[in-house]
C-alpha cells in the first residue's frame, strides 16, 4: 500500500499526536489536519467526537475563535480518514502564494 498519511514521513508542525490520531500542518495546503493512524475510513463513533474536539482547539489557535470550520471531505487521499481546519473567510494571501492549488 502506498498511502502518504499511513507513512507520515514529511512532518510539519504537531500540534497532538496519540496512538489514534495526529493533528499536523497538512504539507500540501499548510493548515491542520487530522488524521486517524490506521488506513480506514470506519472510526467508533466517540473518537470522531474526541477528534472533532481537538481539532476545535486547533482551529481557534491557528485562525481565531470560530473564524474557521472542520472540512471532512476526503480529496487527494479518498481511503484514510482525515480532517482539515479551513478558514471561514477567503483564504489568507500567505495560504494562497504558498499552496498552488485550490484545496487539498
């Protein structure tokens, strides 16, 4: 299996990481994520809450309290489940110059 969020080599800046779960600076689009450790998209219902509450905190120190919402669409790695923090409002310059792309 050739998974990048399996391997996690590339690491930015980790905000949390526990045997379930890390929250990084995604590399491609350089917000936090989340991603759940094992290559699966089926997580017990209670850890999503956990997840989603970490990643709350995250969010409110990166771009502000509630000036962000949790994005679970899966896009570049349909099969492993992780979650971004995006901004609520048009994206930054500095996110824009440094991504490239749209979304990640």
């Amino acid at each position: 299996m050739s998974c990048d969020l399996c391997k996690l080599n590339i690491r930015t800046k980790v905000y949390k990481d526990n045997k379930h779960f890390i929250i990084l600076d995604c590399k491609g689009c350089l917000v936090p994520m989340i991603v759940w450790k094992e290559h699966t998209m089926e997580v017990p219902e209670p850890d999503m809450y956990v997840m989603e509450a970490y990643l709350k905190e995250v969010g409110d120190i990166f771009f502000g309290e509630e000036n962000f919402y949790i994005d679970k669409r899966q896009r570049t790695v349909p099969d492993h489940l992780h979650w971004h923090v995006r901004y609520n409002r048009e994206r930054p310059v500095w996110i824009q110059e440094r991504m490239g792309v749209d979304e990640c």
